[in-house]
C-alpha cells in the first residue's frame, strides 16, 4: 500500500510511487534528468527506514563500479544521518554496520561473489583470480590458432568452402574476426551452445526461410508503396504542365510495371529484381521550360519526385531483392554445411579456450555470468536450491540502468527473484531511449518488452513514468520532444513517442528564452582547409559567441553570472575529428581537452615507441625501421635515407641496405659512424630483451635516450608524458599475465589496435579546469553541461557493419553471403539480406537513442551544428514528404546522418511556403502548444565566416603605447620619457606607404577601407599566401589546392587556341597533352583541368568574338603611375606605382577590350536570381576592373571596354565602372 504523500514533500506523484510501490515487479521508466539516482537511493532508505528490512537482504546492481560506490556512499550518510536524529534506534545502529556488507555492486561483481563462495559446485580452483585484459586477448588469439590449425590438417570441404570465402590470398584475417564476433554473441546468450546449433536451423528449415520473407517483404513494401505515392505526385504535376507528354509517357510505364510488382498486396520479387529504367528520362526541354515559365519550381518537383520514386524502387533492388525470393532461398540450403561448421568451430574455441582458462585458473568476465548462472539454474532452466536460498536471501531486487541488461543477465536476475511479475520482488530503473550500448550486447527489448506488458495499476506488474525533467530549460524539452515526435515509433527507434515518453519542465528556470540554435555550415570549396577543419573553425566561432553573449542561470540565486570554459561541453559521435578541433581552439587560445582515451596508439611519441619495439623483435619492417631512424630520437635525415637506399635499390629490406652501405667504399664518413652508433644500440637493445621482461626494455629505453624529457619539453607535454606511461604500465600488465615476451607483447598490442580498444593517458583534466571539453555521446551519459555543442551532425552514421560477408543477430541467428568458390563471386542470400535490413533499422534506432542523450545533456541552451556541401542539400530535407504526422519510414530507414532527421524536422516548422503533403502542421488547429521547437536556423556559407575570424582576430603583442601606468618620483624625467613616448613621426604614411601595389593589393586595401577593416592586419595576412602551385614532391598523393587548380585553369587558358570553327573536344584534349608535353604543365595535371568549364568557354559568345577579332594580347603585363589612374594631382616624390597582369586583351573594329578569366567557386542561395548574381559578383571585382580598365585607358589614351568571365556562371559585360 502507498502511503498518502504529504503536502511538503519535494518529490512528485510518480517519484513518490517509484519509492513506495511494492507487491510487484515494478519497472520505472525515467526519462532524462527526471532524478531517477535520487528516486533509487530513496527507495532503498525507506526500505530500510519504514520497512525496516536490513540493508545487506537487499541487492541493487549498477552499471559500473563508480555509480555502485556513489549510491553506496549516499545510501550510508542517510543511515548514519537517521540514526543520529534517533540513537536509541537498534535496527539503524545494525544499519551502520550491515551496510559494509551490503550487496550494492555491478552484477558482476555480484556474480564473482557468488563463485567465491561456491566454487565447489563449479569444480574450479578456489585461488583462481581474474585475467588480465592482455592475458584473455592472447589466450583466445592461441586459442583460434590451435582450433583453426586443427581444421585446416583435417581438410573438411565445408570448411574449405568458408575458408575460401571468408579469407584472402595473404590471409586468413578475415575468417577469425568472424570467429570471435560469433564468440562474443553467443557468450552473451544464456545457452552459447543452443544458440550457435540454432544458428542452421534458418538454412535448413523451410519455415524459417517463409519468417524471414515475412520480414523482408513487410519491410520492401514500405519502399514500394513510398515509390507508388512518389509516382502518382509525379504523374499529377507533369500533367497539369504543358508539352510533357514524353515525360508523362514513362511515368505510365512505371506505372503499369508498379501495379504488376504490387497487384494483391503480394510483391512480384522476380519481376522487381529484373526492372530496369529508362536510360535517360526525358529533360526539361528550353521549350517546355518556355511554355511552363510561372510554373518552373512546378517543373522541379515533378522531376524530384520521379527521382524519388526510382530512388525507393532502386533501394528495394539492391539491398532486398537484387534476387528474386525463389533465388534468395535456393542458396540457403547450400550455406548449411559452412554456417554449421562455423557454429562448430565457435563451439570449438569456446571449449578449448575454457580449458586454458581453467588449465591457468583464470576466469574472465564472461565466465562471472556463465558460472553464476550455473550456480543458480539446473540444465532444464528451472532454479536450482542455491537459487531459491538466494531468493529468500534477499528481500527486493534493485536494478538501475535496466535498459542496458543482456540476456545471460537478465536470466540471472529471473533466477534469484521471487514471484512472477504480477507478485514479484524485482524493481528496475531505467529508460530505453538511452539504449545506447548495443556494441557491448545490451538488448534493450527486455525493457521494451516489459514495457509495453507492465500497466499502471500494477495487474501485470506495474509500470511508473518519471517524465518530468529537472535539468534542463523547456526550449530544450520542448524541442527535443517535437524533434522525436516526428522521428521516433516501434517501426523506427523501438518505441512510441508519446505522452508518456514526452520530456515535462520541472526545473526552476526564470522565463528569458534560450532558444536551440540549429547551425548549418556550407562549405567554401576554395578555402585550403579540409570541410572537417572549416567546420572545426565554426565551432570554435559558437564557443567564442557563448563566451561573449551568453550567461549562465543560477537557480540557487536566482541571477545570472558570465559562463566559463567548463560551462560548455562538445559532443559528437566519435573522437575521429578531435585533432582538428584542438588545432582550431589552440589558433584561438581558447583552453580544449578531449575525454578520450581513443587515438592513443596515433600519438607521436606513442609510434615512435612502439616502432622502437618492433624495429627491436624484427629489424626486415622497413616501416617501422626507418620510422625510428628518422625519429627525433636517432634524427636520420631523409637524404641519408636515400643516400643509403640508392646505394643498393634491389635489396628486399632497408636493413640489408644499412649492411650493404656500411661495406661501400664511396660511404660518407659521418653517415657510417651515425649508422654504427645507431646499429649498436639496437643489438643491445635484442640482446636486452631476450633476458628482461617488455616493461624493463620500455624503461631503459626511456632512460637511454631522455624520452620522457625531451616530450615533456613539447606541447601538451604532461598528456604526452602520461602516454609514455602508460604504455610502461601496459606492459608492467602483461608481465603479470601467463605470456611472456616482445613478440607476445606487440601481438597484444596488434590486437588493441584492430579492436579500436585504446587505454590512453591518464586524465590531467580534473572536472575543475576551466577548459572547454569534447567527448563522446557515449561518455556524456549521466551528466550535464549549461551549453551543449552537438556538432558532427553531418558526418554518415557507420553502416560498415551491414556489408559484411556474416551479419549477427541475437534473435535471428546468422545471416551469411553465398560465395560461389568456383565462380569466385559472391551472392546475398535470404538470411544475409533478412538480418542486413533488420540491423540497418536496429542501427538507425540506436542512432536515434545517441541523439536523444546528446540533446538532454543541456541546461541553458542547445547549440546543433552540421555542414554541407551546398545549401541544395537541405531543400532536399525540407522537401521530403510525411506519412502519418512522421517523417516516413522509408526516409528515416535511408538518412545518412543526424542533421537529415533534425534539419528536415524543424526546417518544416518554421517554412511558411510548403505545401500540406510536406507539413507536419497543416492549419493552426494542429499546432500543439504543450509541443513545439523553441529554435533558430543559421545558414552560414564558410567564405563569410572565415572573413569575419580574420577581421576580428586582434593582434597578440605589446608595444611602448601599451605602457599607461607608468610613476615615477623625478617629475621631469617622466615627463621627458612621456614626451618621447607621445612623439608621433610627421611623414608615418610616407613610411608604410609602399612604392609598388599590385592591384590586387589595391582592391583589399580600398574594400577594407570601406568596412573598417585594419587593412595592415589583412595585408600581413595576405601577403604570406602562396599563390603558386606547390611542387610535385611536396604534394605527394594529395589533391591540389584550390587556388592551384586556379593557376591551373589561368594557364590553360593562357596558350589556348582562338579559332572561328571552334575547337572540339577532342581538338581540346590535344591542346592540353600538348601543354604536357611541352612541360608547361605537370604530367598530373589533367584531372584537375575541369574540361566541361573550358568547352562551355569555347562554346561562348565570348569566345567567337575573340577569335574574330583583330588583334589578341595574352598575360598582358602594365606598370603605371598610381596618381595619373586615380586622375588625381599629385606634387607628393614619394608616388605609388601600380603593376598587374590582365589575363586577354583584343582589338576588334579598333576598340580595345580586357577579359579577366575568374575561377571562383558560389552558391546560388535561394530566390536569388542569375540576373542579381550577375551584380553580386560584378560587386566582388569592382575595385580590381576598375583599375584594369584605368590603367590600360591611361596606357592606350582611349576607351577601354571589359568582361569578365566566370567558369562557374559565363560572361559579365562590364559597363562604365564607378569612379573611386
């Protein structure tokens, strides 16, 4: 029975029936910030308060040690605290006591418990201990060796057959990943060797194929019948257009193909997998653009939605029915014998590697759950009486984070449980949309399941909504419900968004708006930096804006303070793009920490010592060798190394070479004794490490050489040193596990990398630093920042894992590709095609759980960031479609990234020109007023923003004038050193005026002076730009720099050819093999000409005018007097010149015209017409032209007309240019 709540109690209705509810399993489903952590340790006090049941017959199990220490802790300072407001209270005094004893742990330190104490039913060693991470990652690796070993003598043609399709010619890699991905699934089942003889059971049994059909056609259809709505849209525009008949023509067509493929509701697989469409569909001819001129956007759709409906159709081609179903499943039956030597094999390892394990006394974590398990539950899956002693040990069963339980878990649980659901003693705290640890095996259906039998009334075991959120502002709340609501059902993220599941205000903000910021990015395709690096440079903008502009709430007092560093926190998916952050917060000095142990083994000083390790266990690794020798460490220079190469160019290894150098008569001197030294030490260092443990040769290394200082020395000297560290300690664990040994020692190391598995550098940020910080979603979980940055919307959610030849599933086994060996080609079967479509929307749904965590990390505010290419892109998001108030299944199964969900959500809020069919709000009577995003859209063209950055960027150094508080007690001798200070030098203009401009320089300098620009900053700026085309040997492999294809495309057009005819295109391609020939450009070069940009020129007016002209001067260089085109008097000696170089001039009926070639790179944005480009980009050159056009005036003493023209938009007449 629930006690009646008081009125002055904090907690609210449901937190108060989350502590008092009892006589049921109960599971509490709690949202975001909703004080679940408080709820849980309430629970357990009044349990022991009001119930008075002693706290160790409780078990409450958490996720990690960490939260089980926190909760540990809270829970005792309430006992303590109570029983010193009621000393005479014996049960509290036993409390204090019991409370060192009691179980608040992980499960599995629950689990190691357990087998301490029984070991005996287990038959083990009860001096076992725990392996070390090195020790179980070696022992497996030996154990796949010996069982793969023993496979391949006994030559079986089932596994001859999985070899050759899961290995390659050098090896076979492949095959034991798949091996150890097979391991982990079905240790985290409750019976491994149920679940992998079950794994044949699809291949096999003709009714399983039918299920798996089922799946894959209900799925297939959402496509078809999203192609058939995006057809008949199509169909109905075209047809209120005039002259489509051709286009209307094909769509019958599809049409009647569409109605074939879907006639009964029935998908005709065959007849699907054969279509094809048309080559190329009808386009948009100048007479019907003519004839439909108001109705063009009209035009766009149509064609849009055609795509669409191809696009559905195409997607159910290739990754459902690329095959007909009578073909998916004819090759099951041939997959049997290889999935069920697969599954034996697997049986295998897990055998053999028991046995080690158990030959070594070792246990590792999985066998705490799979030792446990056999402790409490018989074979037949009944308890057993160890099982029911512990049921009556303990008197409720607590479970935080119940979304993230696996399966051998929860059999756990349901062994020392009491009672059914209806009657039971088990309470679990969680939320399923944070479900985000799938990787680790978590199976959040056991929440979901529960979920949906469990009611409120408690009937069918009772289920509690703690939905009020007291973290965060309601724009936060507000906007991540509706975002949800439009994204998240059971078919696409696992559950309904509902009521229930909504986000509810409960914290005690103040009522100024903190609206989300969706900030879009669109890349400056001539900019140096790399998309990643501009988008970096972005963030660290909104940094420096939050810094500036925004304050944080105290609630405590009601009032407002500046934010600092550590206000502010940068989530994204992955830590792929950390390095470019900290270079973009390091150009602006603002304090950045990555929480990430992830790449580790990518750090400088980490690859140098570990080649030093290699380079030690075998010299013939050319990489790792020469990688040492040209370390700072040992300082080869690259011309040694080549020196040494060339000496003997065949040899197979550098380290024959060294010998090969030190016997050459011709040998530098120095070079010899530089090697000697350098081969001396690496003997010592073998000799070394045949009788010293890794850990001792990692030290003498250091010691040796100053390792450890000379990286301190460098910048981020204490995380680099942390790093040297701790892969001495790294190898201080592996000497404490069974192998021994260098080799055995970067085996174990190979292993870490392949996994992704870092261990990193200790954390030299402590939760104190006022430093702006960047982590993972994944490691935000559990707390909050004022101002969260979810940056990296853009960047594609990884769908590797869909395409490889063994997809793996927990509830519907193995879906394996047919490999035909003799055709060598491979074939996706019924079950690989199955479990790839249902993983791609597992995927997606977790995907979706990622956002909704990073979005409920905020308080104060939200900031969104992504990018892309061109800003076409997001019309493309804003014009999808909706299905049932959602955005449709089919797209939300397709996105590529978060911003494609986000963006095309609130996009559609704010549009005011959208149709009903794209609108989630088709009239005011369906704006919901408890739901709607509080959020800001910023289009932000990168060009525009990195302008903005180097006009404000202030200059970072002292000078004389910074000097304002200066005393001094001799009156005159201040007074003198203040005078000298004051003086200011008469001709200080005529000083920094230079005699000679380009006119480029004359440009940058005339539009800073019209913004207010520091034309000195940007001067200094400019002048250390390279406008040159790097050289071939410092470019390597990477692509040209845009203002080298710039250069590129100036010079092509520098020598090309004028002809009345015009040039073709292969008359082109010959002109520009001649250009290489001629070495005027690099033999490279001609895949970066862009050739369609030169025809359209040749095609051109401008083109034929020219070459009808009279006279034609190319690269025409001028130098003239700056006064006489300024038309200005000027008695100053001290003039300016100014020199340029006009790109063409030609004389036709004895007027003179320049043209100025322009590769620049724009986007269109939109309502903006050509005509109103035309001007903006006129706009950009009107200094420059103006000048042209007056020097060559000035030289020629007549009228000068000019172009420009512009590969990206064609010729710009330029009339009379503005006088300055």
């Amino acid at each position: 029975m629930i006690p009646e709540k008081p009125n002055d109690v904090i907690w609210t209705d449901d937190q108060w029936k989350s502590i008092y509810a009892k006589g049921q399993d109960t599971l509490v489903a709690a949202a975001a910030g909703s004080g679940k952590t408080a709820v849980l340790v309430e629970r357990i006090i009044q349990r022991i308060l009001r119930d008075e049941i002693d706290v160790d017959r409780l078990l409450v199990v958490t996720f990690t040690n960490l939260s089980a220490r926190e909760m540990k802790h809270r829970v005792e300072k309430r006992i303590q605290k109570a029983s010193l407001e009621d000393p005479s209270n014996t049960h509290l005094k036993n409390q204090r006591v019991k409370i060192h004893q009691a179980q608040i742990s992980t499960l599995h330190s629950f689990c190691l418990k357990l087998i301490q104490q029984h070991y005996d039913v287990l038959d083990i060693d009860p001096n076992f201990r725990t392996s070390s991470e090195a020790e179980n990652i070696l022992l497996l690796e030996q154990t796949i060796d010996e069982v793969l070993e023993k496979y391949y003598a006994e030559l079986n043609p089932a596994f001859i057959d999985l070899s050759e399709q899961l290995s390659s010619d050098r090896s076979d890699e492949r095959l034991r990943q798949i091996i150890k991905s097979v391991y982990y699934f079905a240790v985290a089942n409750p019976q491994p060797e149920q679940w992998l003889k079950s794994l044949v059971s699809p291949y096999k049994d003709n009714q399983a194929q039918d299920e798996f059909l089922e799946l894959l056609m209900n799925l297939a259809k959402v496509f078809m019948n999203t192609a058939l709505e995006n057809l008949n849209k199509s169909f109905d525009l075209y047809s209120e257009l005039a002259g489509c008949d051709k286009q209307l023509e094909v769509i019958e067509d599809e049409r009647a193909f569409i109605a074939r493929a879907m006639e009964g509701g029935i998908l005709n697989t065959e007849l699907i997998s054969k279509h094809s469409f048309i080559s190329r569909f009808p386009s948009a001819t100048k007479k019907i653009k003519e004839a439909n001129d108001g109705n063009l956007e009209l035009l766009e759709s149509a064609k849009a939605y055609y795509d669409d409906y191809k696009g559905a159709v195409e997607k159910v081609q290739q990754d459902y029915f690329s095959r007909s179903a009578e073909d998916l499943k004819a090759d099951m039956a041939k997959l049997a014998p290889r999935v069920e030597v697969l599954s034996q094999i697997t049986r295998d390892v897990i055998d053999t590697f028991s046995k080690k394990k158990r030959s070594r006394n070792i246990l590792d974590f999985s066998d705490y759950e799979h030792f446990a398990l056999k402790i409490l539950m018989n074979e037949d899956g009944t308890p057993t009486d160890l099982a029911k002693h512990y049921r009556n040990g303990f008197d409720e069963i607590l479970v935080d984070e119940y979304q993230d339980t696996n399966r051998v878990q929860e059999q756990i649980l349901s062994c020392i449980k009491r009672g059914d659901e209806t009657d039971g003693n088990l309470f679990m705290v969680g939320d399923v949309k944070q479900s985000i640890y799938k990787f680790r095996q978590a199976d959040p259906s056991l929440f979901i399941e529960k979920y949906s039998r469990f009611s409120h009334d408690g009937t069918t075991g009772m289920r509690i909504d703690l939905s009020q959120n007291f973290r965060s502002r309601p724009e936060v709340l507000s906007t991540t419900n509706y975002l949800f609501k439009h994204m998240m059902d059971e078919s696409v993220g696992e559950i309904i968004y509902d009521e229930a599941a909504q986000l509810y205000y409960g914290a005690p903000f103040d009522d100024k708006p903190h609206p989300l910021n969706l900030n879009v990015m669109v890349e400056d395709k001539e900019s140096e930096l790399t998309g990643t690096e501009q988008e970096a440079e972005y963030i660290a903008n909104q940094v420096e804006e939050i810094m500036n502009h925004r304050e944080v709430y105290d609630m405590g007092t009601g009032s407002y303070r500046k934010p600092s560093y550590k206000d502010i926190v940068i989530l994204e998916r992955g830590y792929n793009r950390s390095r470019e952050l900290q270079q973009a917060f390091k150009n602006r000095d603002i304090p950045f920490h990555v929480n990430s142990k992830e790449g580790y083994f990518e750090q400088t000083e980490v690859r140098l010592v570990l080649s030093f390790l290699r380079t030690v266990d075998n010299p013939l690794q050319d990489i790792y060798l020469v990688g040492l020798m040209r370390s700072v460490i040992y300082q080869f220079t690259e011309d040694e190394l080549a020196r040494i190469r060339v000496t003997s160019p065949n040899d197979d290894y550098f380290y024959q070479s060294i010998q090969h150098y030190l016997k050459t008569k011709e040998a530098d001197p120095d070079l010899v004794a530089k090697l000697q030294d350098f081969l001396k030490d690496l003997k010592f260092y073998q000799e070394f490490s045949l009788e010293h443990p890794v850990y001792q040769l990692i030290d003498r290394f250091y010691n040796n050489r100053l390792v450890i200082q000379y990286f301190s020395g460098m910048i981020g000297g204490k995380g680099r040193r942390a790093n040297l560290y701790g892969l001495y300690n790294k190898a201080i664990e592996f000497e404490n596990s069974s192998f021994r040994g260098l080799f055995q020692f970067i085996r174990f190391i190979d292993e870490l990398i392949d996994r992704g598995k870092d261990f990193g550098e200790e954390n030299v940020v402590g939760p104190n630093d006022d430093v702006v910080r960047m982590m993972t979603i994944h490691a935000s979980k559990g707390l909050e920042f004022p101002f969260v940055i979810y940056s990296g919307l853009s960047k594609s959610f990884n769908r590797s894992d869909l395409y490889k030849p063994v997809i793996l599933n927990q509830k519907y086994g193995m879906g394996m590709t047919y490999f035909d060996v003799e055709k060598d080609f491979a074939f996706p079967s019924l079950a690989s095609v199955t479990l790839r479509a249902i993983t791609e929307k597992e995927m997606i749904s977790e995907e979706m759980r990622l956002m909704y965590v990073a979005l409920t990390r905020a308080k104060e505010q939200l900031f969104l960031v992504g990018r892309v290419k061109a800003e076409k892109e997001l019309d493309k998001m804003l014009n999808t479609a909706i299905s049932n108030n959602m955005l449709p299944m089919s797209y939300r199964l397709e996105v590529k990234n978060p911003l494609q969900l986000i963006y095309a959500i609130l996009a559609k809020y704010q549009a005011n020109h959208l149709t009903n069919d794209l609108k989630f709000e088709r009239n005011i009577d369906e704006l919901d007023d408890a739901i709607h995003p509080y959020a800001e859209i910023h289009i932000d063209e990168y060009s525009d923003i990195a302008q903005d950055i180097h006009q404000n960027e202030d200059e970072e150094f002292r000078t004389v004038n910074d000097i304002v508080n200066y005393q001094s007690t001799n009156t005159e001798r201040q007074q003198a050193i203040e005078t000298q200070l004051d003086y200011q030098y008469p001709y200080q203009k005529d000083v920094v005026k230079p005699t000679k401009q380009s006119v480029s320089e004359l440009k940058r300098q005339l539009e800073t002076e019209e913004t207010g620009t520091s034309y000195e900053r940007v001067r200094q700026y400019q002048l250390g730009a390279s406008t040159y085309e790097r050289p071939k040997f410092m470019r390597q492999h990477k692509k040209r720099k845009a203002n080298e294809i710039g250069t590129l495309m100036h010079t092509v057009m520098q020598h090309l050819p004028f002809k009345e005819e015009r040039m073709t295109s292969a008359e082109l391609d010959e002109y520009i093999d001649g250009l290489i020939e001629k070495n005027i450009i690099e033999d490279d070069a001609k895949p970066d000409i862009r050739m369609d940009e030169v025809m359209n020129f040749i095609k051109s007016d401008l083109y034929l005018e020219i070459a009808q002209s009279d006279q034609i001067m190319r690269e025409m260089p001028f130098v003239v007097n700056q006064s006489k085109v300024d038309h200005q008097m000027n008695d100053d000696e001290d003039v300016s010149i100014i020199q340029g170089m006009i790109d063409l001039i030609y004389r036709k009926d004895n007027q003179y015209y320049f043209v100025d070639y322009k590769t620049d790179t724009f986007n269109q944005r939109r309502g903006v017409s050509d005509e109103e480009l035309g001007e903006q980009l006129k706009a950009r050159y009107k200094i420059q032209m103006y000048y042209y056009r007056s020097a060559l005036e000035t030289i020629l003493q007549k009228e000068v007309k000019g172009y420009l023209y512009f590969f990206k938009f064609g010729t710009l007449s330029l009339e009379e240019t503005e006088k300055h």
